[in-house]
C-alpha cells in the first residue's frame, strides 16, 4: 500500500522508449522520498507501454495509467485527475532532472505555503552536457508579481515542466491544459498565476529539457503552431482575465511581451520560408506588431530585441534570407 505523499510526479508517456528510463530514474535518486510517481501512458505504440508497467511491478509508489491517445495536454490533465499529492509536477518523458531537485526545494515544499514553486531549467543536447546555476537567488512573490516576473524574463519562466504546482489550483479553478494544442503551457501558466496567492520562484537550474529530441515539436513548423502560439499570446495579453487584474503599468509590461513573442513568431514565418505559405498567418502578425508598437528602448531587455529593430526597419525578412544570420 502506498503512504500518503505530498508530491505526485506525473509523467506523459508517449513513444519514448528511448528516453524514458532515463527520465524514471532521475526521479528515483532524489534524496527526498515524499513522493510518488504517476505514469500516464498516452496510447503508446512502441514498448514504453511495457517499460511503465515493469517499474510499477518493482516500486510500490509507481502507478500507470494506460489512455488512448490524446496528446500532451490530455495526459497532464489526467495526471492532475489522478494525483494523490498535495501537489503535482510535470516531467517530460524525454527530459530529466538534476538528483538533488527535491532536496534542495524539501523545505519550500514541505512549508506548505506556497501555490507555485518555480526554479530553472538548461536547454541541452544529451545527458553529457553539464547545466551549472548562477549563485543561488530567491524571490517569494504574489501570484501577480510571478506572472510580472514572466513577462520580464525574470526568474519565472512560460514552461510547466519547471515548476511545481498546488493540485488545487487546477481544481478548485477549473483550469486545464487545453487539449488538441500546441504551447498549452502558454495558454495554462497565466492563469495559475492569477490563481496563485504565494509563489517561491528560485534562478536554480534542475531540469534538462532536451532539445535534440527529433520529435520535439519545436523541430518542425507548421500551421496549427503558429495558430496555436498566436492564439495563446492574444489570449495572455487581450483576456479580459489579465486586463481586470493588472494596472496600467503592469500592462505595458504584458505589452512588450507580447511583442516579444509576435516578433519571435514572425522571425519563424520567415527562418522556416513559410510567410508565404501561410499569409494570412503573417499578416495577422505584422497587423499585431503594428498596432502594439512599442519603442526601441522598451525592448532594450528583450530575447528579440534585434528582430524587433530590424522588423521596425523592414529588414526583418532580407535577414533570414542571408544564411546564418541567427
């Protein structure tokens, strides 16, 4: 019989064989044990499905749920159904995490005070590529602040996989992960955010998210992204949700975010040569991007920054048609 747990992993299972023993197990060496793990294999067709089912028959506090296919959002959504923890987390089954992840944030955890706990994570190319913190810095902040921190490019970022959630702030506020959709954690964290009361947001780096997963999504573009992404920052920055809750200083902050995230979409349309393909597409952008326009100096701070300058001097284009200019 398993003990009550405070934290319940939940881990999307889909066609990751490769990749999913590695993930289990970077779990299974935390040095703090209040937690289980909950596999939920979505409607996998190679042997990951046996993979699940070996650990659960070892580990007592491993448990599989077998679905039909639905895709990331579904798997999460049914992970939060089934959770047994006073919190969730969400780990990809192609990434893994630092050993000491648990340990380090036991304490922040077990305080029981917190809706959200938020560190970092490291982009890498295998499991050999070392991810090394800046000196440690933590923030305590109010669900508003975090999602201000998010929009700054502080230490709060967009990902899910990087924070640790209150169960009941999915819930108690009917919030989901939207099912069908690409970037769903886009569409998902600003309302945890406004959700959230008390929030522990730390720059420490525990999660490897690899990027040379060739069935990432982020591998190949196509039109049901882009719409997915446009739709997520419309919907982040026009919500009625979002416009109630922050003051006016708040949403010039949301602003240059949002056109941050419509120049980098519109840097893909043209690095990816699909401007043309899907027109409409781009210029929903640029009509975006026009009517948002924020000054130079505003977006001194921003990952896009330069796209920005050379899309205010219509330039962004004639630059991704000079190879490796990005």
């Amino acid at each position: 019989m398993k003990k009550d747990v405070l934290l319940t992993v939940v881990i999307p299972v889909y066609n990751v064989e490769k990749y999913l023993k590695r993930c289990v197990e970077s779990v299974l060496v935390q040095e703090w044990h209040n937690y289980d793990i909950l596999l939920v294999d979505d409607g996998s067709t190679d042997s990951s499905p046996q993979i699940c089912d070996d650990y659960a028959k070892v580990y007592d506090f491993i448990s599989v749920i077998h679905k039909k296919n639905g895709g990331l959002s579904a798997a999460r959504n049914t992970g939060i159904s089934n959770a047994e923890g006073e919190y969730v987390y969400f780990l990809d089954s192609d990434d893994w995490i630092e050993p000491n992840t648990f340990s380090d944030l036991a304490e922040v955890i077990e305080s029981d005070q917190y809706d959200i706990i938020s560190f970092n994570q490291e982009f890498v190319k295998s499991e050999h590529d070392i991810i090394k913190s800046d000196s440690k810095r933590t923030k305590r902040l109010t669900g508003k602040e975090a999602l201000i921190d998010m929009f700054s490019y502080g230490f709060v970022t967009g990902f899910a996989t990087d924070k640790i959630y209150r169960k009941a702030l999915f819930t108690k506020n009917t919030i989901q992960f939207p099912v069908g959709k690409y970037y769903e954690d886009l569409g998902t964290n600003y309302k945890l955010f406004l959700a959230a009361k008390k929030v522990y947001a730390t720059n420490q780096k525990y999660y490897h998210y690899l990027i040379d997963n060739p069935d990432s999504i982020t591998k190949s573009w196509n039109e049901q992204k882009f719409e997915n992404m446009i739709s997520f920052y419309k919907e982040l920055y026009y919500s009625d949700d979002v416009r109630s809750k922050l003051d006016s200083s708040e949403l010039a902050i949301a602003k240059i975010f949002f056109v941050n995230g419509m120049t980098h979409i519109l840097a893909c349309l043209y690095k990816s040569k699909l401007d043309k393909k899907y027109i409409d597409i781009t210029n929903e952008v640029k009509q975006e991007l026009v009517k948002n326009s924020v000054s130079l100096s505003q977006m001194k701070d921003q990952p896009n920054k330069l796209k920005y300058i050379l899309f205010r001097l219509k330039l962004l284009k004639l630059a991704f048609s000079i190879q490796n200019v990005f």
